[in-house]
C-alpha cells in the first residue's frame, strides 16, 4: 500500500507531466480555491521541475466571491478588467499553459439571485472569449481537476466525522484517477487507448443520428457534418498531447443544433456555480429547448437556458459506460467533472471545435450551417444509467446498436 503521501506525489506528477505535459519553458496559470494551497505549492515545485519558465497562481475565496454576488452593484459584477483579461491572453499567446483546481462548495451560491450570477457570467464569457477559444482550438494545453474541501467533502460523505470526510473523498480521487495502481501513467496511456479504440469505431460506422431511450427519455440527436468521435486526450497545434479532464471516461461527439428532438430527463443532479438542480427534464424541438421541468432548482435550470441563444441547444453529446471506474462507486459527488465521467452526458452550450475534421478551414458561418451551437456557456449534465439504450443510424439507413442497458454495445 502506498502512503497518502506517495500517492498526493504520483497526483501531481501525473498533473504535470500528464494531464498538463508542462514543456520547458512553458508558462503556467493555476486557478485554486484558498483552501487548497498546500496542494498548488506541490504542484509549482513540479511544474518547475519539469522546466516551467514561471508560476502564475490566482487563489479565490468562496466566500469573498458570495459576498461579491450579494453586495457588489451591478455595474461591478460586469466589469472585467483589461487587466484580468490580459492575464490569460498573455499566457494564451505565448502558449502556456492553465491548470484550474475545481473543488466547489456545491452549496456555496444557495440563495443568490440566478440572474445577478448569470449577469457577471456572461460577462466573464464575453471578457474571456480568446481564451475560452484557445481551450477548445488547441492553441492551449489546459486541465481540470480536483482537491478537496472540507464542505464538498461534507456534501458527498455527510455521514463521517469531518476528518474521515476529507481522507475518504482523496482517496476517491485516487482511485478514480488511477493513482492506486502500482504504475498510474502506464494505467493511464492503457486507459487512453482503450477510449481511443471505441472512438475509433464510431467513427468508422459514419453514424448521422442517435436514439437514446430510457424511463423519462425518448431523444433524437442528429450528428453534425463532418463530426468527429474524440477522447479527452487532446493535442496542441503545436503538437503537446494533454488531459482537459482528470479523471476521464467519455467518448464524445458534437451534435448538430438544429437536429435535436424529443425528452432527455437527467439521471443525477445538476451543480452549476454552486445551485442544485435535480430531476429534471427538457423537450427539444428542432434543436431548441421548448419546455423544461425540474423537482429541485427550476429557476436555475431557467436562467441557464437564457444565457443565451446557445444554451437552448446543445454543443456536446458523451457517452460513458455506466459500468466504469467512477460509475461504479455509486456516489453522487456533486461535482461536474466526476458526475459527468460517471455517465453519458450532453452538454447545452458551446460546442468543441475539434469535434468538427479540420475545422479551421471553415468560417464560423460555415461551421453553423454543418451544426456548431455558439454560446457562451457550456454545461454538461447527466443522462445515463443501466436502462439507457442507444442505437445509431449510419449515413446509408442502417441502425445500429451503440449503448445496451447503459454499456457498450460493442
Ligand atoms: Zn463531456
């Protein structure tokens, strides 16, 4: 057994010289909730053993962020400085590099009007457009992941003692991020390639249309033109191999926008920018959400689907076995980053770029017509389960089985 030490060591090297792939002379930015310093300050010291040339870190306060929601005039939660925004185009020109540690309070925003969120939200959007584009273009290598906090933590595991909440919540992370393994970055290019198999053959099939069905369920998603079947093993222009997402389970694609119809009801809840949004459903008409329904946290649902255009539309179709490393746990981690590798997924919001062959040769017009959903927003919630089937429809009229009781049909 490897000591918690060994482990919090093989997390951060397999950060950097993984996920990251720090290059010599690289910059890098870490965004971190203040919470977890100490975990950043491991991750500086191999980022500069790996020849990072500098360090930028931005710690956030929950807190201070909620007060901001709640006392901040309106003119203040719109207003991004050039400065703010130099920061990342900065490091967006010199190719750099952008770690954010995501480790939210899921509770933290209860109570905050959605629309004053929503309002700093698509102002950010708006401010970080470049770099926003630089993540999905390759102009960046970028990742994802998370530390725990003592209240996610509570959240997840609320009947321990705070301590046991902390330690049994890490080594979830480990587990699923392969770290309990003898050898975590052979596991993980194993791993890798078994994705890469799967999207391999989806690609192969030339699939036009998919058919999800399951209790609350019936959904048609046609594929855009020229769509492409990725992992979450993305490559720079520049030729760095790096993980947006640690961990990672999905195989995905981009939908077209105006080819979705029909229900999809979620199969976990939803935490966006710390609100709960639970059971929810939403009926698509050619392409855009016409009705949506939600037990818990409606309002929030609403005010996501008035972010703008795009967010009534969708950017992202995943699919992630339910039999799988995170799945399997059977918990509910109230963070998007884990619920999302734990099942298929869709995502209403901006699509990727990259899921479109050769997409930089076509304009933004272009890439509309073939079925690209431009929006600022991008936000992945969960649809799968064991009674979610999925057939696909190829180019030339044959159905295919893709998902059977919500596993490979392949
Ligand atoms: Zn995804």
């Amino acid at each position: 057994m490897k000591s918690f030490q060994k482990k919090l060591e093989e997390y951060a090297d397999l950060t950097i010289k993984v996920a990251l792939n720090i290059q010599e002379g690289q910059k890098l930015r870490i965004s971190a909730d203040i919470e977890n310093a100490d975990f950043v300050e491991l991750v500086t010291r191999k980022a500069y053993e790996a020849g990072a040339k500098k360090v930028y870190t931005d710690f956030n306060d929950p807190i201070i962020q909620r007060i901001t929601y709640e006392k901040a005039p309106e003119e203040g939660l719109v207003e991004i400085s050039d400065w703010q925004v130099n920061m990342f185009e900065e490091i967006v020109d010199e190719g750099g590099a952008f770690l954010k540690v995501y480790a939210p309070d899921p509770d933290f925003l209860e109570g905050i009007d959605p629309e004053r969120i929503a309002l700093n939200r698509r102002a950010i959007g708006k401010a970080l457009n470049r770099y926003k584009k630089a993540q999905t273009n390759g102009d960046i290598s970028w990742c994802l992941l998370s530390v725990p906090t003592k209240k996610w933590a509570a959240k997840v595991f609320p009947d321990l003692g705070t301590d046991m909440q902390i330690e049994t919540l890490w080594d979830k992370i480990f587990y699923t991020s392969r770290i309990n393994t003898d050898d975590p970055v052979t596991s993980w290019k194993k791993h890798l390639r078994d994705l890469q198999e799967k999207a391999n053959h989806l690609n192969d099939k030339n699939i036009s249309v998919l058919h999800y069905k399951a209790p609350g369920t019936n959904l048609t998603i046609g594929l855009a033109d020229d769509h492409l079947w990725k992992t979450a093993q993305f490559t720079t222009k520049k030729g760095i191999q790096f993980l947006p997402n640690l961990p990672t389970e999905e195989v995905f694609t981009m939908p077209h926008k105006d080819k979705i119809n029909g229900i999809v009801t979620s199969t976990k809840p939803l935490n966006y920018d710390g609100n709960l949004i639970e059971n929810f459903s939403l009926t698509f008409e050619n392409g855009k959400v016409i009705d949506c329904r939600a037990e818990k946290g409606e309002e929030h649902l609403k005010s996501i689907l008035d972010i703008d255009d795009g967010t009534r539309s969708l950017g992202e179709v995943a699919l992630v076995p339910h039999d799988s490393l995170i799945s399997n746990l059977n918990l509910i981690f109230f963070n998007t980053l884990f619920d999302e590798n734990a099942s298929c997924h869709i995502a209403l919001g901006n699509a990727l770029s990259l899921n479109i062959k050769d997409a930089e040769k076509y304009s933004q017009e272009e890439l509309a017509e073939m079925g690209f959903n431009e929006s600022i927003g991008h936000i992945d919630f969960m649809i799968g389960s064991s009674n979610l089937d999925i057939d696909g429809e190829t180019r030339d009229g044959k159905s295919i089985p893709i998902f059977r009781n919500g596993g490979w049909a392949f």
